[in-house]
C-alpha cells in the first residue's frame, strides 16, 4: 500500500484509527490489533481500492471482528494442554451404589 490513490489514503488515515482501537477493545493486545487493522485495510485496498461506498465502514468494521475472531481462536488453540487431575470413576460408582441402596 504504498502507493495508493489519494482517496484511498484518506480512507487509510481516516479508518485506521478507529479499526485500531475496535481490535485493541476485542481482543486487549495493541500490537496484534495494530496487525489486524493493517491487513483489513490491505485486503480492502486489493479488492475494491477502498473506494468510499456506503457500506464501506459496516465492511471494514466486520472484517476486524472476524479477524479478532480468528486471532482470539489461534490463541485458544496453540496453547499447551490443560491436564485434569484424574479421578478414579469407580470410586463414584460405588458412592453411588450405596446411596441407592441406602433408599
């Protein structure tokens, strides 16, 4: 994007800011939400040159919420496992055994 038209700067400059600061409030990490206002707007200009349209905003705004998305899950997935401390279920199905036999 470095050369790009001069409305389409004014796009950039004008909605960077904002998708900015939508990514940091979802997903509380400055630098990511940085990366993802970029790419939206990149992936906007390839496509249509962020030509002003109507629903230009409604676009750019759900393309940081579906990348926010997609970030949040590449978290939530590349992290280590969580291990459950194991539980003996026979033990529970003897406590139960006897409750029953209890009524």
């Amino acid at each position: 994007m470095e050369k790009i038209e001069k409305p389409a700067a004014a796009a950039v400059d004008y909605y960077y800011p904002l998708l900015k600061r939508y990514a940091e409030r979802l997903i509380g990490n400055a630098d990511a939400a940085e990366n993802i206002a970029k790419k939206v707007l990149q992936d906007q200009y390839e496509l249509n040159g962020l030509v002003p349209a109507k629903h230009l905003r409604q676009v750019l705004k759900t393309d940081v919420l579906n990348n926010c998305y997609y970030w949040e899950q590449a978290q939530i997935f590349a992290r280590p496992l969580i291990k459950v401390p194991f539980q003996n279920p026979m033990n529970d199905a003897e406590e139960l055994d006897n409750k029953k036999t209890r009524l």
